[in-house]
C-alpha cells in the first residue's frame, strides 16, 4: 500500500513537472529577458548603499506590470513594454560599495555610468564577461583601486571609456589599443604608470593621462629604455598570444570543417561591425561618435529586404519600415531616398536625435551608412502617429476620449517645452503636425522627424538659426524659423485633437467653406463665441469635461494667432495644460523636473559634434 501511494505521488509529481517544464519552454523567449533584467537590477541595488534613497525611492520590485523596471530612475530600456534593460545612468547619486554584482543578467547593456560616486575596490577581472555588450562605460570619478584588467580589451564595442578621477595603479594594457570602435579614452588624475597604449581611432591627447607622472609614450613624454622594452615585449606577448589563437582557429576548421553550415555560430544581429573596411570617411567617423551604426545585412534581414509589406509610412525624404528582430524586438528603420539631396535631412535627424533624449522625443537607436543606402534606426511605436489615429477610414478616434487626447496634448507640449527652453542646444522643430507625432504602446506622445530641426542663437532672442535641410510632410501656413513657428503647428496638433478635423481641410464646415482648419476656426470666433461649440468633436461633448475642452481649445487658439508676438512660449502653454490634466485627475509630472533629469541624460561628449558635422557636409 505504502509503495503504491509512494508511486501514485511520484506520478503525480512527475506530470506537474513535466507541465511545468512545457510551460516554461513555451515562454521562455518571453520571460528569460525579463526575469534576468529584474535579477540585474535586484542584484545592482543590493550590492550598492544608497544614501541619498535614489534607488529605493524609485525601483520597487513589487510591482508585476511590464516594463515596470523601466520607469525606475537611471533606468533606459529598449521598449518600455519589454524589460529589456538599454542603458543604466545612476551618475552622481551617492551611492557606495564596489561594482555592482549582477550586472552580467542585463544582457541587453549597452551603456553603463557609474561616474561621480563613492564606488571602491578593483574594476573586476572578468568585466568583458559582465558587459559583453557595452558601448559605453564611465566610471570616473569614484574611488575605484587596482589594476586596469586586462579582459576590458576585450570589450570590442567600446566608444567611450571613462576611468579618470579614481585611484588605478599599474600598467595601462596596451591592448586596449586593439578597440577599433573606441571613439574616446580618459585615465587622467590616478597613479598609473609606464607605456600609454597608441589607439586606432580614437584621438586621445595628453588631457586623458593628467597626474599620472610616470606614464609615458605618444602623446606624453617618450619612455625610457627600459619603459620602451617592457612596452615592445607586452606587445610581442599579445601579437604570439594572438598567432597561437589563430593556429589554433586554423586547425580546429581543418578538423570540423565537414560540419554542416546549420552547426555555424549565427551572426547576433545588434553585434554592430564596421561595414567600410580601410580609411573611414571623415563624415562618418564624426557620426560614429553620435550613435551606434548598424550592419545592412542585418537591417535587410529585419525588414524582409525592405518589403512593401513592412512598410509603416513614407515621406518626401523617406520610408518607414518594420524590422523585426530574431529576438522578436520591434524597430522602426527610416530609409532614405537614393539621393544627394536627402543627405542634409539624413544628417540632420541624426545629429539632432543624438544630441535630444527626452521622454518625449523619438529614441533614436543607430544609423547605418552602406554605399548610397542611408538609414536611421528608432524604437518601434506601436500606435502609429497621431494624423492616422485620429483620420484613419477604419475611425480608431473612436477609442480616443478626452483623457487620452490631453494626456497626448500635454505629452506634446511637454517636449516641445524642453526643446526650447531647458534642452543644452535648444532647438526648433520646424515642422510640427500630427504626421510628426509618434504614440508608443501607453499613448505616450514622441516628438520625431527632426529633418528640419533648426539650433536656436542664444544670443538674440529672435534667433538666428542653423538650418540644416528642408523638412517632410506637410508645410506650416507659418514661417517655421522661429520658436513661435513651432507654437503655430503645435496649436494646430491641439485643434486637431480638440475638433477630429484635419489641418488642411474640414468636414464639417458648411459647403461654401473651403479653407484650413485654422482658417475655419478664425471664421467661427468672428462669428461668435459661442460658434466654437460646433467646432468640437462631437464624441468628446457631454461627458462631464465640457469646461475643460473649451479651456484647451482657447490655448489652441492663443497658439495659431496671426500674430507671432501674441503666441505663447511653449513653456506658457504647458503649465497651463498641466492644470487642465489635474483637473480631469491627470497623473501629470512637473516639466521642470522631467526637464532637469533629461538634461542630465545628453551625453556631454555629444555637445559640439552635430556642429563639426554640419560644416563638414557644407
């Protein structure tokens, strides 16, 4: 009896594991990022002290809906919805103990900024096997000790690598010279000593090795005999190293070289290699700097060679597309026309997108620059833009009540706002409308299509400006040039919102009339006020935000005066927006507060790059 008892359990057991192992084959692609980036970001917080609470304010693993980790403070991800952890910013917050453990379960990291903390202890030996990813890795300013490790040599996508302001001791490994992507380098102001190593790309001045007296080599002081020796035999160690690794390589593809092409390594899309072999052209090194660049084929596979049915929009200067990873991430890649003439708005987008990362502007993710292909990679926005929810013939403004549509107004103003105002390069879109605005899977509104962005002169308050190209889509009524150009397209993205017409023409004004959306509005006020209330999208009226509505459409209509200097700032416009959402119980953020964390997130190596660029293409 004991036995069979013992064996009906044992049968009962094994079916709920076998179970349990099926479900989890089933959604192990779906869970494995997410649970590892939840075991990173776990692990990272609990290793470090936070006493200043930046961390426990802000990531609080009890939350289960997705993407939660992605709203914790210093926190990018690839898609908000996914978990998927991109960047990791906890610069300046304080926070104490040695390098964070963990940090190998964000296999998604690309960029890593630890800079202006109280961390101690060595950088870890193996930290090639932790960010076997990274593009980007700062951690000066701490009070870091030992050796450079060797394995950081082996970190083959670094661009930027920042270990000044610690206390590093040693040899700086002369293979770091080996990273052909590195882009910028610092070890200045700790105690290392001997040979510097000569970089590929990277132009590396005698700044980056400051208050290191016994370092030596081009560009500092030539060595001594014996620093020269220790410097020729590191690198005659690493250049027999290398044949015997290549021998090795060489006897083992004798030796399975029948093996099918199935059994070879796939190619990881994201593992992004120069596709232009020899001297790089000079435009292109300097775009280098900016994003990441992508691979063609990679790009081709995503979007089934380009295929008409990935296409999401097109424009004068472009086409969209949907590339889809093997992984199954979701991009957006833009290509441009095959033409001299959309190389201006191909640089623009990108030394503007580059240089602006805000919660309400686009993501960019990388470019790609292959003979006359020109192509920008971005974040995938499920929703679409606003012009075709809201006018679509399949009428998805029907899901668009007036929360929704405020929330997407004030997303919008909130951008726009930084842009101007509190952006380091403050800057004018140029071609504000509905087309523009993009609605990722929460609504949210991202300001994109930068191609006619503009760089505002702080020293005149009209603004004399940079123009870069001319933009796409429609054209504004309104010169563009201005900040109060931008006002104008941005009221008519409100009247928009606000009536469900379109700019350029209006369904339900009366068959005589045959003007803009602006124009029919203007008609309407010199008739009467009261005229404005047929204005109103029908859908919206009677829902218990009537008084609300009317307040958002005189905002829109203090935007599209004829007269420039009767516009409001931007700035204006979204405190006043702000107090609407709160009224209709809007969780509304202070645009103060998201504008100082945006600012802090430009990469200050980015700051006069789009400039140098935009003279090199003149």
């Amino acid at each position: 009896m004991r036995f069979w008892v013992s064996m009906v359990m044992d049968k009962t057991s094994f079916v709920f594991l076998l179970r349990s192992l099926t479900w989890l084959l089933l959604n192990s692609t779906l869970s494995y990022g997410t649970l590892t980036d939840i075991r990173c970001l776990k692990a990272l917080k609990a290793s470090l002290e936070d006493p200043f609470q930046y961390l426990n304010s802000s990531w609080n693993f009890s939350n289960n809906t997705e993407g939660f980790i992605c709203k914790f403070i210093g926190v990018e991800c690839w898609n908000p919805d996914e978990n998927r952890v991109l960047n990791i910013q906890l610069s300046d917050m304080g926070l104490k103990g040695q390098f964070p453990r963990g940090i190998e379960n964000c296999t998604s990291l690309i960029g890593l900024n630890l800079s202006s903390n109280q961390l101690s202890g060595p950088i870890p030996f193996d930290i090639s096997e932790r960010l076997k990813l990274v593009t980007y890795l700062d951690l000066s300013s701490n009070d870091l000790s030992g050796e450079i490790p060797l394995s950081i040599a082996y970190c083959s996508y670094l661009n930027v690598l920042k270990l000044d302001n610690n206390r590093l001791t040693g040899q700086i490994p002369l293979q770091l010279s080996e990273l052909s992507r590195l882009k910028t380098f610092s070890v200045a102001n700790n105690h290392l000593s001997g040979q510097v190593p000569t970089f590929v790309n990277a132009t590396v001045g005698p700044e980056s090795y400051v208050n290191n007296p016994e370092l030596c080599g081009n560009p500092l002081d030539p060595c001594k005999k014996s620093h020269a020796y220790l410097g020729r035999l590191a690198v005659g160690s690493w250049v027999a190293a290398t044949v015997l690794v290549l021998v090795g390589v060489a006897v083992l593809f004798c030796h399975f070289r029948r093996v099918p092409m199935k059994k070879k390594k796939k190619i990881i899309i994201g593992r992004w290699q120069n596709l232009v072999e020899g001297s790089k052209d000079v435009t292109i090194f300097m775009l280098e700097k900016l994003a990441t660049r992508m691979g063609l084929k990679d790009l081709m596979k995503a979007t089934s060679n380009f295929s008409e049915d990935n296409i999401i929009g097109s424009g004068r200067t472009g086409t969209m597309y949907k590339a889809v990873l093997p992984n199954g991430w979701s991009l957006a890649v833009k290509r441009f026309h095959d033409s001299q003439h959309f190389l201006p708005p191909f640089t623009a987008e990108l030394t503007t997108l580059s240089r602006v990362r805000h919660s309400n502007s686009v993501p960019l993710l990388g470019f790609c620059i292959d003979g006359k292909e020109r192509l920008l990679i971005y974040k995938y926005m499920s929703n679409g833009n606003l012009h075709d929810l809201l006018h679509s013939v399949e009428s998805k403004a029907k899901i668009m009540d007036w929360p929704l549509r405020l929330k997407i107004g004030i997303g919008l103003a909130r951008g726009l706002a930084w842009l101007h105002h509190n952006c380091k390069i403050r800057i004018i879109h140029g071609n504000i409308c509905s087309k523009c605005i993009l609605l990722d899977q929460n609504f949210e509104p991202k300001i994109s299509n930068f191609g006619k962005a503009m760089i505002m002169n702080l020293d005149n308050t009209h603004s004399s400006m940079n123009s870069f190209v001319n933009g796409e889509f429609e054209e504004l009524a309104q010169p563009v040039g201005t900040r109060k150009g931008d006002v104008y397209g941005f009221g008519t993205v409100l009247l928009e919102l606000v009536t469900g017409e379109r700019s350029s023409q209006v369904c339900n004004a009366s068959a005589s009339f045959n003007g803009t959306l602006v124009e029919w509005i203007t008609h309407l006020l010199s008739s009467s006020s009261s005229g404005l209330y047929d204005a109103v999208d029908k859908s919206l009226i009677g829902k218990g935000y009537d008084g609300e509505i009317f307040q958002f459409l005189k905002v829109a209509c203090n935007c599209v005066q004829p007269s420039p200097n009767e516009r409001p700032t931007m700035l204006e416009v979204c405190q006043i927006l702000k107090t609407v959402g709160e009224r209709c119980d809007l969780m509304i953020e202070d645009p103060e507060v998201l504008m100082s964390t945006a600012t802090l997130s430009i990469n200050s190596r980015l700051e006069h790059i789009g400039d140098e660029i935009v003279e090199e293409i003149q």
